[in-house]
C-alpha cells in the first residue's frame, strides 16, 4: 500500500474513532454504519483522483461531487433525477430534512431516536469531517490540522451528551488522531528514505543511507518515530489526567448527572436548570417507565412525586438556591407552617427506579417525614429533597417513603394569617428586569379578590380554564427578561411555562411562592402499582400559607389535576377566588395515562377534562399572502447551476485532452505550418504515450524517445514505423540545414495510438480515455499562471509568455 493509501485509511478511521463520540447521543447506532460505507467510498474517490494524478482543489471537488451523490442516493433517491444527481426537488428535501434534524435535535432528550432528520445530520455532519481531514492529511499532507476537524466533532458530541462522552469514546477518538500523526509521519521519513539512499543498493548509494535511514548518518529513522509515539503516548496521558482533576459541571435535572454535593458532613447543593431536560422529556416518542411505585393511598390524585424546589427567580428562569445539606434524619423535621388544625394522613410509598434512570435528586412524595434508602444521600431541610452525595445517584432504586397527605379546606386557605416576615421577604422577591406586563397582568386577573387564597385560584383558574391558554410542549422555553411576557401574549406553552408564569405573578402580588419539579401520579397498572414515565414529568408552582404550609395549584391545562382546596367550599359560593361553577374534579382516579395529549398548534380546547374536544379558531384576515415553497426561481437556478459546475468538474481532464489533441492533429494538417505542426503532432504522440502509463523523457533525442515509446507500448511493427517516421521529421525541423516537409503526420499519430491502445490492458486503455495522465498539463499551465499573477502583484516584471510556456511543458523524469 502507498504512502498517501495508507494516509487515506488512517484520516477515515480518525474520523470515525472520533464520530463514535456521537454513539451515546442516539439509538439505534445504525447510521454509524452508513457513514462509514459513505466515507470508505469517498476516500476511496480522492485516492482514485490523486493517483490520476488531479490538482488539490480538484481532488476535493470531486470528492465533495461524490458525497453529494451518494447522498442524493441514500436521503433523496426518490426525488433526484435518474435517482442519483440532485434536482431542485432533492435539495427542497434536504431542506426538509435538515429543519427537521433541527427540531428534533431541540425536542429529543439524549438518547435520542434515529429520525430522518437526525440520521441526515449525523451522517453528514460525518461525511463533512471526513472530507476535511482527507483534505487537511491527505490531498496537502498536513496531518497536524487535521485534529481540529476531529475536536470539534468530538467536542459536539461531548457537549450534547448529558453525561459527556465519557473516557473509553475519547481514548478511541485520540488513538485515531494520534494513527494519522503516526502514518504521516512514517511516509515522511519512507521518502526521506528513498530521496537520499535511494531504492538500491548500487555504488551510488549514501553510507548508512536508505530506506529506513537518515542520509549520511546510519542512524536507524525509526527513531524519530519512537520519539514521535512518546509524545503522542504523553500528550494523550495529559489530555486524560488533566481534565481528570479539573471541575465540572453538573447534568440536566432529568437527565444523568453526578455529584451534587460537597463531601463529607456538610457541603452545598447546586442550582440545576429543569427546562431543557424536562422538555426532552415530554416529547420523547416512547413513554419510557422511569420508576413504579405501590403505597397505601387509596387516591393517587395528588401523588405528585417531588424531586426539587426551584426557589430563586432572577427574572430570566427559575432555580434553586445554594443551600446547606445534612446527614438524612431518621425522622425527618414537621413542614414548616403546618398547623395540627389540618388534616392529615400517613401514607407508606414503596419506589422502583428504572436501571437507565440515573440523576442525583430522589424523587419523593411532598411532604416526606420518613426515607428508608441505602446509599449516599444528603438532606435539604429548605426544599425537603434528598440530593447524592460523591457520585450516588437514582441508578436502579428501591426505597421506602413515609409521606403525609395534607388535606386542607378552602376555608383554612382564606383564614390563612400572614407568613413570617423572613420566609415573606425571601419568597415574593422579583427582580427590577420583569416586565411590567407581568404585575398589571396578575392585578387585572386578581382584580376584587378579597383574599390570598382568591388571588391564587383566579391565578389558576385564568391559565387553566378561561384565560384561552392551550398546551403545547413544542414551544421553546425561551429566555431573558421578557420570556414570560412572551408567554403571556402568545398563550402557548407546556407546564414550565405555566408554572414559572403563575409563581412569579403571585410573588408580585405579595404572595410566597417558588417552582416544584418532578412527576405527576402516573398510571395504574393491572398489578396493583403504579407506572411513571418520561411524559409523566412535570413543573407546578407551590404557594406558602401560615398554618398550612407549601402547597400546589394546578395552572397547566389538561395536565395532573387541580386539587381538592382550590375548589369552593359550596357550590353556591360567591367568593371571587372561587373557580368558574362549569369545572368540577373528576370522581375517581384515571386508569389512562396521566399525561394526555393536548390540542396542537393552532387549535384550542373547548373546556377541560376528558370530554373537551379541540377546536380551530376562526382565521383572522391578515390579506392574501403569495405561497411560499421556502425557494425563488432565481435560487434554484443557480443551486442547478452549481450542481452542474460539479458534475463537469470529474470530466474537466478528459475535455481539456480531447480539445489538445484537436488542436494538435490540425496543426499538423496540410493547411498548417508545416515546422509547427511537425512539433505538434511530436508533442501530442508523446503525451498520447504519457496517457497509455509512459512517462515522457526530455534527456533523450527524438529517435531515442520514439524507440523507448515503441519498446515499452509494445508496438505492432506497423505503428512503430509510424512512430519512427514522426521522430525523422522532428529531426529534420530541429537539426537539418534545409529541413524537408513531411506530409501525414496526423494519420502517423493516429496509428500510433491505435497501436498503443491494442497493446495496453483494458484497465490502461480505460484510464488513458477517461482521465489521462497527460492532463497533468492543465495543473501545470494554471500553476504557471497562479506565480506569473503572484509575480506580477510583487514586481513589475511580467513573466514571458516563452517561459510560461516551458514550464506548462515539462514533464517528469523517468527511467528508460
């Protein structure tokens, strides 16, 4: 195998060690296997191109014209034209097929299904990195730059991976770049080798020099490979150690995540964001089972299952604080608040979670008063979470929850006194940077509420039921200052929107409030325990009450239920905060999924409950719109143009040599100059024998070079008195006082190709058609001219047309 050969193998396995980066992010890994064939098939069109041989530039745009088709071929084919070039009607379904890769990137969380989408953005996004190190290590032979192509491929996926890519993908993904380095490397030294020693052993050959030696020294080049695999070996050792001990940075609140707290008996937990992992979640395709529990309540209804307290709001998002953490008590402390005029009752809870499911905050049903688990788990008294400690996580668990089910009346929640001034002060702040919208708004819906409780069930009431709000989870949970305003004018939304909506309004409405995350109730199953899944996973707000303490409202519509208290006491109740007399709660628990499908984009649901249908509001007059396709005439037009200029790049070599050997043979011709036309028709048989593999010889005279043409095409005797005859009169015109014209040098050439092509292989005779060696000549003229043009712009002595023409003329050595 040659040098760059061996180059091309090692800049695709590089590429798609540090691809495997990418395998955690999906499922299945099946397109791994089409990147691989597309890039092995690419590859092999650049060392096809660079054996031609074709100029750099070149060999990239064929390459770049073979991803392009295989491409077409495996995301288009029904669109393309013949199947395999890409039309307008290919690229609008890459288009297609790129926006959605987009969204779902966005909507999925980790690991995500192979879309068409996502399967195009891998496999592309692949094939791109692929061609760039190809380029990069092979076409220039700069294996060094290669490696920021590979990090930034490696770096993506590292950084979408909840998790990171983890140390076994890495040490994969460097073993590739470090095999490049090591290839590139020994194929400099080989030609170090057979520059200076030489492939023999004759007299001419250096002391000590030769292939595998440094010239005139002896000393074995192996050498400087050894020195080049020590500090690849130690550059790798630093990339592993160093990050090792540096800090980072936590996961997702749903998703895997490690350490959330300091060692030993102390320590501090983390503000976590929900909003993207908890979005990932609810538009997962499949609704994976997270964890399933059994427990002694007879109404699941408000088994909400708790995993954090987002308490702090700084006018962009919720989080929560950075607070103290404690060994976990036997008997954890009474909710703060919680008065013994209020009814109670203990529920025991046994939780199952699921093995993939790994995060280091423990769900719970709120408030818990007793946690039997094993393992490293701290205590927040504030939020009344249990967070791992040194790594520990929700991997696989079971543990047994005691919980209290605290059933106020409304009638408590109206007399509720004031909170303490401190827990007042800590919870109703809100930063300068809201909105104004967002405090007229809450005092608009709360407007003649007598009461705290009031303002909150008119909160609820207005986002749940009348406000014309409607569920949707393929709403981007935004960000700055202005996000819940947007919330509030666009009224689309899934339950972090509603939840931090509702809580920061209550706060400036005087009323303590913060953000709980976790899971609704779930679904029952035949066996008696109850199934928790992706989609069951929720946010809503908790309002604090004197004598009652934390407690939760219900303001995302067709999600969980609205619990007991934030009804009127009587259904002839006149208390303003008292919901709207069309709702009533459902009489027994669901035997369905708790997380229904809600009306989409577009539409808005007529009521609540399972009865609610959804309806499409009447289309507003907005004018006549013209269609449009996403694409302009003009735009396809040059995108077909550029697909052209692409496909006529591979056959650029074989027009150029049919348009010389034209011009060649006419000049020949009996209307030309005969002098001229007799070192044409020479200059086109030599560069007809350069096409059939024989290298032209400038050291050799015109009847030496016709006898080494006839002794390696192996000619008939027929062409090679041709051949002979053509080097006779390029002798007349370059050495006779008086040279003699000779007529017919045309047919005379012509029949030394047609001799040449009967002697060669068929493979030989294939190439010298489609792409000739002696194209070589183009590359030459247009280097030519790039340093004439670089001359020009450096001094003001132009290059002579006499000069130009010499050096887009020479050809290589080659031995007789």
């Amino acid at each position: 195998m040659s040098g760059r050969a061996r180059l091309a193998v090692c800049a695709a396995v590089a590429t798609l060690s540090a691809a495997g980066a990418l395998l955690p992010l999906v499922n299945p890994i099946t397109w791994v296997f089409e990147a691989a064939v597309l890039l092995a098939l690419v590859s092999g069109v650049g060392a096809a191109a660079r054996r031609v041989p074709l100029a750099g530039p070149l060999t990239i745009g064929v390459q770049a014209l073979a991803a392009v088709l295989l491409m077409t071929l495996l995301f288009a084919r029904n669109e393309a034209v013949l199947g395999l070039l890409p039309g307008p009607d290919a690229l609008a379904e890459f288009g297609r097929l790129l926006q959605d890769g987009v969204r779902d990137v966005g909507r999925y969380a980790i690991p995500a299904p192979v879309t068409p989408g996502i399967r195009l953005l891998l496999v592309l996004g692949v094939l791109v990195i692929g061609l760039a190190v190809d380029a990069l290590a092979v076409t220039y032979r700069s294996a060094a730059p290669a490696g920021l192509p590979l990090l930034a491929l490696y770096s993506v996926a590292a950084g979408l991976s909840q998790s990171g890519a983890g140390w076994p993908l890495f040490l994969i993904a460097a073993a590739g770049y470090l095999l490049l380095l090591l290839a590139e490397g020994r194929d400099r030294l080989s030609q170090w080798g057979r520059v200076f020693g030489g492939p023999g052993g004759g007299a001419d050959r250096p002391p000590g020099g030769g292939r595998g030696f440094t010239a005139g020294t002896g000393v074995p080049a192996s050498a400087p490979v050894r020195t080049g695999r020590r500090i690849g070996a130690m550059a790798l050792g630093l990339a592993v150690v160093v990050p090792a001990v540096l800090p980072s940075l936590g996961s997702g609140l749903l998703g895997t995540s490690g350490n959330g707290t300091g060692p030993g008996g102390g320590g501090t937990i983390s503000a976590v964001n929900p909003l993207v992992s908890l979005q990932d979640s609810l538009n997962q395709p499949e609704d994976k089972e997270v964890l399933n529990y059994r427990t002694t309540a007879s109404d699941t209804r408000d088994l909400y299952l708790r995993i954090v307290a987002l308490d702090q709001f700084d006018g962009t998002t919720w989080k929560p604080s950075e607070r103290t953490v404690t060994d976990v008590p036997e008997q954890l402390p009474r909710p703060p608040g919680l008065s013994s005029a209020v009814d109670l009752n203990r529920i025991n809870t046994s939780i199952s979670t699921a093995g993939w499911y790994a995060q280091n905050w423990l769900p719970l049903p709120y408030p818990a008063s007793r946690v039997d688990i094993s393992g490293r788990w701290r205590f927040e008294p504030q939020g009344r979470t249990l967070v791992g400690d040194r790594g520990q996580n929700t991997h696989g668990l079971q543990y047994q929850v005691e919980s209290l089910q605290v059933r106020p009346t409304s009638g408590q929640l109206a007399a509720a006194p004031a909170p303490p001034a401190g827990l007042l002060r800590e919870y109703t702040k809100v930063p300068h940077s809201l909105p104004p919208v967002v405090r007229s708004t809450a005092r608009r819906v709360t407007r003649g509420a007598p009461t705290t409780y009031a303002k909150a069930v008119k909160l609820q009431d207005w986002f749940a039921l009348n406000g014309g709000f409607s569920y949707n989870t393929d709403v981007r949970a935004g960000s700055g200052s202005d996000a819940i305003a947007r919330f509030l004018r666009q009224k689309q939304g899934f339950c972090v929107h509603f939840s931090f909506s509702m809580a920061a309004m209550a706060r400036t409405l005087g009323i303590p409030a913060r953000v709980a995350v976790g899971f609704t109730p779930g679904t029952r199953q035949p066996d008696g325990t109850t199934s928790v899944g992706l989609k069951d996973a929720h946010a809503w707000p908790e309002l604090y009450f004197q004598g009652i303490g934390w407690t939760r409202f219900e303001p995302t519509p067709s999600r969980g239920s609205i619990p007991d208290y934030a009804y009127p006491a009587t259904p002839g109740t006149a208390d303003p905060g008292s919901p709207s007399p069309g709702h009533s709660r459902p009489a027994a628990p669901s035997e369905g999924p708790s997380a229904d499908p809600s009306c989409g984009p577009g539409t808005q649901r007529s009521g609540s409950g399972s009865g609610s249908e959804c309806l499409t509001p009447p289309a507003r007059n907005e004018g006549v719109r013209p269609p449009q396709d996403g694409s302009s005439p003009w735009a396809a037009a040059a995108i077909a143009l550029a697909a052209l200029l692409l496909l006529l790049l591979p056959v650029a070599p074989l027009l150029w040599r049919l348009r010389m050997r034209a011009g060649r043979l006419a000049a020949a011709g009996p209307d030309g100059d005969w002098a001229a036309g007799t070192l044409a028709a020479w200059q086109e048989l030599q560069d007809t024998s350069w096409d059939f593999g024989i290298l032209p010889d400038e050291s050799l005279t015109p009847r030496k070079a016709a006898s080494r043409i006839i002794r390696l095409g192996e000619l008939q005797p027929e062409p090679a008195a041709a051949a002979r005859r053509v080097a006779a009169a390029v002798e007349q015109v370059l050495y006779a006082p008086q040279p003699q014209p000779v007529s017919g040098l045309a047919t005379e050439v012509q029949q030394v190709r047609a001799g040449l092509r009967d002697a060669a292989p068929r493979g030989v005779r294939l190439r010298a058609q489609l792409a000739p060696r002696s194209a070589a000549r183009l590359r030459w003229a247009w280097s030519a001219r790039w340093t004439a043009w670089q001359l020009r712009c450096r001094s003001s002595r132009p290059v002579t047309s006499v000069r130009r023409a010499a050096t887009a003329l020479r050809p290589g050595r080659q031995r007789a």
